[in-house]
C-alpha cells in the first residue's frame, strides 16, 4: 500500500465517522467541516450554509483550471448493516463503510492529494446531494469565483472512468377529479378519478416504448416508472379523486418540455393537477442541439487529463448543474453505482489508488504548466 492510498484511508476513516446521512438534513458547519478545515494548510476556505442541512465547503489555493466536487452527504443506514456503519473497516481489497462509496473515499483522496502537493487546486465540497432540495451547487454558481474554472469535474462512483452523459430525471405529481358515486350505474370515462389515472397510465406506458429508437451517447429509449397510484375509496363507489406520481429519465437529446406535454395529454381526459416536483437536467445539459458538441468538449478534456472514457450512465449527478452554467464538466471517481445505497456500502482499494494518483497526477501538472520555468525560453 502506498503513501498516498494510506493518506486517502486515514482520511476516510475520520470522513466516515462523521454522520451525514440525508435526511435529516442535520448538517452544520461545525462536524465534519472542522476536519476539513484542519486538512487544507494553504488553502483559502469558504464555508457557506444555505440551510436545510445544505453547506459548502470552498477551498483554493493557486490559480487552478479546474474545480473538483463531491458531496459529503449520505443515504440513511439500513438495518442490515453487519457493523456500524460510521466505523470503517478495511478488508485485502476494500474499504467498508457509509458513504465509502458514495462518495467520500474520493473526497478522502482529495484531502490527501492536498497535503501530498502544493500544486493550485480548487475543491467545492457540498452537503445536500441526496436531498430532493438541492442548494449547495446553485448557491456556488451565483458566486463570481465560479466563472473563474474552465472545466469541473465531479466525483461519482464510476470505476474510475470519466462519464461524459447521463440521463435527466424528472419527478412530476398529477391528481384526476371524479365524482363520487354509486358504482352500479353506467359511468362516463370522466367519472372516476381512478379509472382516468389507469387509462393515462396505459396510455403513458406506450407513449414510452414508442421512444425505444431514440439514441445518445450509448444510452437508448425514455426510463418511466409509475411509483404510486393512490385514490378511491371502495369497490362499490366512484372514485371522487385519484393521485399519480411518476417519473421519467430522458437522453440529453430529448426536449423535457416537450416531453412533459406529450405526457400530459395522455389519456383523454386534462388532469385536474399536473405539477413537477423535481427536476435535473441531463448531462450535457442546455441546448440540445449542441449536446453532442459540448459531449465531446468534455471528451477532448478527459483525455488531455489522461483518464479513460467509460459509458454514459443512466443515474443522475450534479455535473449536469454545472454543465447547465455552461461549464464543461463530466464525472469521475472511485467505486461502483452497484454499491452505492447498499448495507455495508464498500470501495474498492485499487480504483481509490488509481483515483489518488491520477488527482495527484493532474494537480502536480497544473503546477508545473504555471510554473516560470515552464514558460522559459529553450535558448
């Protein structure tokens, strides 16, 4: 094992120790931030709380191209877990524990790649990635210091491959009014609040598979799922009322907009409510005509940076809100989606390594290119 996947797990273990689990979105700026503080010698460091359980952490030193983000927030533990989870255990070839994966084994590598090079590096630390109420990225992207990188990079887990596009999600409630009534007589298809939810609901399902040709960066087709249709009150009674909630993963090169039109006409009849609760863009995000432009933008950086380009990936990360700030920005970091949310959530020690020393790599590069010397005459 070497020095710099040591470091890395020294500062797992204290990161892991730190409860972040979201919710509850109790989250200060005291915690897990006064390790970090202690961490970053030479840097300037910003912390912001924006409430909820929603904080940053921004930390500089130099004049870096590029700013590196992770979130430090958590799934809630599950019963299964064998052990605490806020206690990391390290096994021949793996780091156990929560939020291991997901993902502060790569802001422990951050940290030691901070104190192994004094090379310009920039960090943007983040609390509220798992919540349904976001703040952190949004509030930096207000800040001038944030038109001040050409690029971002975002750590997921995604076996320590840069992850170019990935799907958007959307999240959208809608409730169908009926009329309460006897069931035993003829009903018009706009009596029953429920019987217009399984009709849109039928509908909706072949509006998807009819999207199966639709192709962007590896990815193919419309993810939909209904997650809950709830209405009515017994098997004699019309259904006065009826609540549908369901979400869709569209490819960068699928208009949202249009698609939540396309689902809202479904059905024949108008919903009595049709409102999103959730939205993030796809990645690249923005203009969708220039989406595979700017996919290969983010292509050209990874491979000037050396990392290797994995698939596009149909979960959803926060490079998308950068990108939609019209920063180029892809995802990359240690781990497997697989183990993400898992009981005894682990990382594996050779894509920690291979992430540590390619960080190291790149910040000890950006020393050198703002280096005198490296603008020094050959003569």
């Amino acid at each position: 094992m070497n020095s710099l996947l040591e470091a890395t797990l020294t500062h797992l273990r204290a990161l892991v120790g730190h409860d972040t689990r979201n919710p509850p979105r109790a989250i200060g700026t005291g915690g897990i931030f006064d390790y970090l503080r202690a961490q970053l010698p030479g840097f300037e460091v910003t912390v912001t709380d924006y409430g909820a359980g929603a904080v940053t952490l921004y930390a500089v030193r130099g004049k870096p191209k590029h700013l590196f983000n992770v979130h430090l927030d958590t799934v809630p533990d599950s019963p299964h877990w064998s052990a605490s989870p806020f206690e990391l255990r390290v096994s021949a070839d793996r780091a156990i524990g929560l939020g291991a994966c997901d993902i502060k084994g790569a802001a422990a590598a951050l940290l030691a790649v901070a104190n192994a090079s004094d090379g310009p590096m920039a960090l943007l630390l983040s609390t509220d990635e798992e919540a349904n109420d976001a703040r952190c990225i949004a509030g930096f992207l207000r800040e001038p210091v944030a038109a001040g990188y050409e690029a971002v990079i975002v750590a997921e887990p995604t076996r320590g491959e840069a992850v170019l596009a990935h799907r958007g999600i959307h999240s959208v409630l809608m409730r169908f009014a009926g009329h309460a009534g006897h069931a035993s007589g003829e009903q018009k298809l706009g009596d029953s609040a429920l019987h217009q939810a399984v009709r849109w609901g039928d509908a909706a399902l072949d509006f998807v598979a009819a999207q199966a040709h639709h192709r962007f960066g590896g990815l193919t087709g419309l993810r939909f799922n209904i997650g809950r249709i709830e209405g009515g009150i017994k098997a004699n009674m019309i259904a006065p009322s009826a609540e549908v909630r369901f979400g869709f993963r569209p490819l960068p090169s699928m208009d949202p907009a249009q698609l939540l039109a396309a689902l809202r006409g479904l059905g024949g009849v108008e919903p009595a409510e049709f409102s999103e609760t959730f939205r993030g863009d796809s990645l690249p995000a923005g203009d969708i005509a220039n989406a595979e432009a700017r996919r290969l933008a983010a292509r050209d950086l990874a491979d000037e940076l050396g990392i290797p380009v994995g698939n596009a990936v149909d979960f959803w990360t926060e490079a998308a809100l950068f990108s939609a700030a019209g920063r180029t920005a892809f995802v990359y970091g240690p781990g497997d989606i697989a183990q993400a949310h898992t009981a005894d959530e682990w990382v594996a020690l050779d894509q920690l390594q291979q992430y540590v020393e390619t960080i190291h790599r790149i910040v000890e590069q950006g020393s050198l290119e703002r280096s005198p010397l490296a603008t020094r005459g050959q003569g």
